[in-house]
C-alpha cells in the first residue's frame, strides 16, 4: 500500500510542478508581449500616428522571454532555468497601425483569436517540461501571449 501511495504522491508532485512551469512559462511569453508593445516607433510618433517599431519590438520581447525562463541568446536553458530543452519562438507579430481598430485577430493554427483596440504584438512559443519521472514523457505546450500598444 505504501508503494502505492507513493506513486500517487509523485504522480501529483510530477502534475503540479509541470503547472507551474506552465504558468511561469505564460507569465514571460506576457511580459514579453508588453515589452514588444511599449516599443513606439519614433519616427512614426512624430507624424502623429501610434505605431510599434517592429525589430525595437522582437528585440525587446525576445530579452524579457529568455530573461523570464532564463535561456541564453539561442534559446537554449542556462544552468538556472527549470526548463532542459530549448524553447523555440513558432510566431512573433506585430499588428501595425494601418488596420482599423477594433481588429479581430485570429491565429487559426493555434486556435487563438481576440479583439485588439489598437496595435499588438502577438507571441507563440513552444516549451517542453521534462518530467520528474523518466517513464513519463515530457509536457509540451504551445503558449500564446499577446499585448497592446500603451497609451497613457
């Protein structure tokens, strides 16, 4: 009975600890949609028009993402990171000032869609989480962030 249980103690620790690095994972694709959003594009500001600087964007959004899951340059996890494989970036876009907003935005291959007011940044990563347990195979999510432009 105590191998059982033990079992299950460690099927559950295995469950909750995967969701965590699902949320942590979340939580930087986030922050790095909001860093990519808050990249004005200069020269466009000065004509008047609200825009993101779409390299000032992928450049920031990729800093804070692998900042977030401590990954090198590459993707790939430094010696602090909870994650064992490489994180790869599968969609990075930024929705630019020249559609009309309110703009529904949808991503069919991935099954998002939502409503954006003004211009975006919109992130798809795809990270695997190592199971406690050789026996078990890896978790794998796709995970979906996406910011807007902040006006104050």
């Amino acid at each position: 009975m105590l191998v059982i249980w033990l079992m299950m103690y460690t099927e559950q620790l295995d469950h909750e600890l995967s969701m965590k690095a699902y949320y942590k994972g979340k939580q930087a694709v986030n922050r790095g949609a909001h860093a990519g959003a808050l990249q004005l594009d200069e020269l466009r500001l000065s004509e008047g028009v609200f825009a993101i600087d779409p390299e000032m964007a992928y450049q920031m959004a990729t800093e804070y993402l692998y900042a977030n899951l401590r990954l090198d340059e590459h993707g790939y996890p430094t010696s602090k990171s909870f994650l064992k494989e490489q994180v790869e970036l599968l969609h990075f876009e930024v929705l630019d000032a020249t559609l009309t907003y309110p703009y529904d935005y949808r991503l069919s291959e991935y099954g998002y869609s939502t409503t954006f007011d003004r211009p975006a940044v919109v992130i798809v990563i795809r990270m695997e989480y190592p199971r406690i347990f050789s026996s078990n195979n890896p978790v794998e999510w796709n995970i979906i962030g996406s910011s807007q432009l902040v006006f104050q």
